[in-house]
C-alpha cells in the first residue's frame, strides 16, 4: 500500500507519488493543486525534484540552502578573488590608504568622522562594481531579484514541454476532423441515396415523366420577365388537372390488376374442388378389399412380440391378493409438449432471461444466447442449427443491440443480410425487436438517426417480403429518467416495458393458425396498395 499524504494547499490525502517536496518550505504540494504540470515534473531528475519550489515560495522569494537570496535593503559585499588590478583599482586604493593614513595633528574626533566617510564611500564603490555582474530580471538595469541559472533551465524545460503537449494536442485535433469529414461524407452519400430512392418511388409511372420534360423551363424563359399572378394561378391549375389524371389512370391499373387476381383465385378454386371430389386411383399392384358388413366386429391383430393370455378353463378359481397388497396405479396425465423460445441478443447481463422468466408464459422453454457486444452478422451466424427442430408452435426472438449503430454503415446491405438469412428458414416464427433511441442531457443526435434509418428500412422490407413479425420496441417506452440511465440506455425498468410487449405479441402469434396467419399476410399484402376510395379522396382533395 501506498503511504498517504496531506496536501497543504487543499488539505487532502493524497499518495506521496502524486505529490511534489517544496524546498525551501518542506511542504508538500499536489501537483494540480500548485498549478504545475504533472509531465513536465515527472521529466526532471532527482536533483531538479530536490531544488523544486512550490508557486508561493517563487512568488514570495523564498529559496533553499543551496540558492543565493538577499533581501532588498542588505547590500553584499563581494568575496575577494586575486586578479590584476587595473590603474583605476590602484589610484582607489593609493587614495584610501592616504585616507586611512594617521595624522598626528588633528583632533580624534575628526579622524573617527573622516573614517566613516572613506568606509561608505567604499562600500558604494564596490557596490558599484558588484551590480553589473549581477543577474537581474528587470530591462532597464535595476536589480529587483536574483535568478539562478538552474531556475531558467527548468522554466526553458517547462516551456519545451508545453510546446510538445500543443503540438501532440493539435495532430490529434487534425485526425479528429479528417474522421469527422470522413463521417460527413458517408452520411451525404447515405442522404443522397436515400431521397433518390423516395423520389424513385414517386416518379415510377410515364405520366410523371412526361410531365417533368412538360415543366423543364428553357433558356429564353429563363432570361425573361418574371410571369403574372394570372399565369400562375393557371399554371397550378393545369399542375392540378395533370395530378388527377395520373390518379385516374393509376385507379385505371389498380383495378385491372384487382380482376385478374380475382380470375386466378376463381381458376384455383375450380382447381381445388376437381381435386378434391375426382377419387383417386390405386396405385398398380393393389388390390381393394371390400368393406365388411353391417354387425361384423373386425379383430386387429396382436403386434409382434406380445404374448397372448388365454382365459382360463371353465370351472377354475382365480385367486385375487388381498385387499391390503393391490397396487394403486396413477392415473395417466396427458402433458402438452412445451413451446420453445430462444432469445438471441448482445447483452451483457443475463437481465433479459430473468424478466421474461417471470412473465405469463406457461409451458414454455425458454433459453438465452448472449453474445456481448456482438454485431447482427455475427448474432446471426449459425442460426439455422439453433431453430432447426423447431415447428410453428415455437419461437425465436432476435434482440437487436447498439454495437451496429456506433459507428455509420451500409444498413440497405445489413437489411438484405438479414432477410437472405430468415427467408429460408419458414418452419418456425421470428420475431425482431428493434433497437431503442438513447435518452439523455446531451443526445447522441448520430447514433438516434443511424437507429431510425434502421428501423424503417427493416419494416419495408419485411411488410414486402413478410418473413418475420417486427416489434416497435420504442412504441411504447415513456422518454422519462425514471427508464433510462446516465449513459442514455434502458434500465431494468425500460426493459420490462419491452418484455411485456413482446410477451404479448408472443401470445397473439400462438393464438393464430396456420390459416389465419396466412390470411394476415395477404390483409398486409392488400394494405401495400392503394383502395378505391383513398384515391377518390385524393382526387376529390386535388379538385
């Protein structure tokens, strides 16, 4: 265990290794606290961290024993060195030994007032020659504070650091954007693919092509005066009256392709009942037993290897056992096989199986395979060997999760991926729960838009292809803090939202037959196109 230390600035404990020994106070400092940069303190070696100075001691110029500090109003004098003396130095030193020199014939009080003299004007003489060598902060010549070299190699280290810290700060900020234009680009790539397919769908009859060469202006209309309010008017109305004859002549289409489904469903109706009054005949070899007649008990044979117990002669007594020594044999209880359900999600936590364990789902055998953190492709690999005894009385719950939506992809590929894999697998029920929106302070704008491209392309191609049942997982969860956690996520209780929808769309599927299922593909088959009526009320609004 690391040994704990006081901060002296925020009187925290603190581990010693994340602190700094000021040398001059013997404090110890957080290095955040002192406003000094942790890297720049970790480069030093074991001298620089010996000779650190916490910001207070700097500031109030307060040094250690191996530093050189003088107060403002004591002067130092400097130690004397042997060097040559220059005739400057010589004439100063001639005239203070005159001054120093005894004269026999003045008074004592004189000579102690002319000795303070010479010794001040001395002291000033050599305080003039000590200032020029002194190092000082200030431009203009005046000493305020001393620096040691040592301080201004640590400064000069400090400075560096940063300098490389910035540097390192904006190559990244650089990549940064590379990626951020990189996601721009895909997403109006994606924006631009998306609307061409819309306006695709809109503009699929010759009607309309005709009428976008009609409205194409040219070059003189261009370069003339704006038109009149009169012309405009009719130029909607002539907008108008095209409208509506696109509309009558898809009512036109809509109703010749409405008579020939109903002449295919009468010619294999006609089909069905010849079918089923023509007997059909023995297969050759066979020969047709006559029915027995009327009164006449028919006697199966015995299967093989059963033994046959004669009744016993006449006249012979059955001994039975005792009333006391009979065994009693249970009545035999017919069970129901159990449906199964196997739920296929990313989940971490094991919190989706112990929910629906305790939902309203009798006889049923629920199992859950997690994969955390795992894409679709990787959730659907394999698929095919976990459903492969299951029947129509069963389940599979795919449980998408977030991993695909962190980042932007091709999801028209993932959508395709997804039904080329389940449109072979028609022996059982499917069913997908799409993945929720986040829900927090600040939202993840991307991430919610890459979930609801998603969702809607999944239920276009499904209501097209029809080979799964889709749950709107967001249908009914209240954007509230009570269901979502700080990171925007379901909770337990947001969850349990799910789980009962899908515990209910489970019981409604189980309900159904197999006819019935198929008579709700068709009703969603026929809800694809247009009616009689919405187009006559479309017709009705554009009039």
């Amino acid at each position: 265990m690391a040994s704990l230390v006081r901060c002296y600035k925020c009187k925290k404990m603190v581990n010693i290794k994340k602190t700094a020994l000021c040398s001059a106070c013997d404090n110890r400092y957080e290095l955040d606290c002192d406003g000094y940069p942790e890297a720049t303190y970790k480069l030093k070696d074991a001298e620089g961290k010996k000779n650190w100075r916490c910001s207070a001691c700097i500031r109030n110029k307060r040094y250690n024993n191996g530093d050189v500090i003088e107060a403002s109003n004591v002067t130092l004098r400097k130690k004397l060195t042997i060097k040559p003396s220059s005739p400057t130095e010589l004439l100063h030193s001639t005239k203070v030994q005159r001054c120093l020199a005894p004269k026999p014939n003045s008074a004592p009080n004189s000579t102690s007032l002319f000795d303070s003299q010479v010794l001040n004007d001395c002291e000033t003489s050599d305080e003039s020659y000590t200032t020029p060598n002194k190092l000082s902060r200030s431009m203009d010549g005046t000493i305020s504070d001393l620096i040691s070299i040592s301080d201004m190699k640590e400064t000069i280290n400090q400075l560096t650091n940063k300098l490389q810290s910035t540097e390192n700060e904006m190559e990244n900020i650089s990549l940064e954007n590379q990626d951020l234009h990189k996601q721009i680009n895909k997403l109006t790539i994606e924006i631009t693919t998306l609307k061409s397919l819309c306006h695709s769908s809109l503009y699929e009859s010759p009607v309309t092509n005709n009428k976008k060469i009609k409205h194409v202006p040219s070059k003189q209309n261009m370069c003339s005066t704006p038109s009149s309010p009169v012309s405009s008017r009719r130029s909607t109305k002539s907008n108008d009256n095209e409208i509506v004859l696109g509309l009558k002549q898809k009512i036109l289409s809509l109703e010749q392709q409405l008579e020939a489904a109903q002449k295919e469903i009468t010619a294999l109706t006609e089909r069905i009942d010849l079918i089923t009054t023509t007997p059909v005949p023995p297969p050759p070899g066979t020969t047709l037993v006559p029915p027995p007649p009327l009164g006449t008990t028919l006697v199966t044979p015995p299967p093989p290897g059963t033994t046959l117990v004669m009744p016993p002669p006449p006249g012979t007594t059955l001994v039975t056992p005792p009333p006391g020594n009979t065994p009693v044999t249970p009545p035999l209880r017919l069970r129901s096989p159990k449906h199964k359900i196997h739920m296929i999600s990313s989940e971490i936590s094991n919190r989706l199986y112990n929910i629906i364990e305790k939902a309203n789902l009798h006889n049923s055998e629920i199992c859950h395979y997690r994969m955390p953190k795992c894409g679709l492709k990787v959730l659907l690999d394999g698929i095919d060997k976990k459903v492969e005894n299951f029947t129509y009385s069963d389940f599979c719950i795919i449980y998408i999760g977030e991993e695909d939506f962190r980042r932007t992809h091709n999801y028209i590929n993932l959508v395709t991926f997804i039904r080329e894999i389940l449109m072979p697998l028609q022996h059982t029920n499917f069913i997908i729960c799409l993945p929720t929106f986040k829900y927090m302070e600040h939202t993840n704008v991307m991430f919610n838009s890459r979930v609801d491209t998603f969702n809607n392309l999944l239920c276009l191609d499904v209501e097209t292809y029809n080979y799964a049942y889709v749950l709107d997982s967001n249908y009914n969860l209240p954007y509230t803090h009570d269901t979502y956690n700080l990171f925007g996520n379901l909770n337990y209780k947001g969850i349990r939202v799910v789980i009962s929808d899908l515990v209910d769309l489970i019981l409604y599927v189980s309900t159904l037959t197999i006819d019935q299922v198929e008579a709700d593909c068709s009703q969603k088959a026929q809800s694809l196109c247009f009616s009689n009526t919405q187009t006559q009320e479309e017709s009705r609004f554009f009039l």
